[in-house]
C-alpha cells in the first residue's frame, strides 16, 4: 500500500531554515504530482506547495519566495526547503500524494504521511 514518511522538522529560531522530506513508496512516485499541507493548532489544514510530475511547482501567497518543493524520482522523495522562517510557520506539515482537481483542496489528494512538527520561534 502507500506510504508517505515525513521527517525533518524540527524546533528553529524565526530567519531559520529547516528542509522536510517525504519518502513514498507503494506507488509509482514518479507518475504523481505531489502536495505539502500544513495545520496549525485550532485552524484547517492549508495549502503550502505542489510540484507535477514533470517539476512544475505552485506555492501559496503566504510562503512564495521563502519555500522550494522539489522531488527526486530516483528517490522516491519530495522536499519542501523552508528558508526566511516565520513563527505564523508553525504546523504540523504534511506531505500527500495528488489525485486530480483543484492542487490546493486537501480532498484532492488520496494519501496522506504522519506529518512532522515544525515549530519557529520568535
């Protein structure tokens, strides 16, 4: 079946960087666009950054110019760099592979990681 692991969150002071890795398997990694979501405490899960299958990339107004999806195919793995971090940062992030639609609507996507903690502080 599939499976998404998040790692590399982490504590990080506000200008910090930090780099999240979402490992997949059971799916042809490479055939799938794939998402970064995140979720705050009391707020709905938003959307951070998407990049298809051949590299195109779209990002939320909020993080543009501060974050960078990427993915390796070779290894299975999407990367979300977060540089110029902000303590309104602070989520839990999530990885999920994209099934069709609107990139930006969690419902659009079918498989979900744990999710890794990222916490900026000021």
């Amino acid at each position: 079946q599939v499976q998404l692991v998040e790692s590399g969150g982490g504590l990080v002071q506000a200008g910090g960087s930090l780099r999240l890795s979402c490992a997949a398997s059971g799916l042809t990694f490479s055939g799938f666009a794939m998402g970064w979501f995140r979720q705050a405490p009391g707020k709905e899960r938003e959307f951070v950054a998407h990049i298809t299958w051949s590299g195109f990339t779209y990002y939320a107004d909020s993080v543009k110019g501060r974050f960078t999806i990427s993915r390796d195919n070779a290894k299975n793995t999407v990367y979300l760099q977060m540089n110029s971090l902000k303590p309104e940062d602070t989520a839990v992030y999530y990885c999920a592979q994209y099934r069709g639609g609107n990139y930006y609507s969690a419902r659009e996507y079918d498989y979900w990681g744990q999710g890794t903690q990222v916490t900026v502080s000021s």
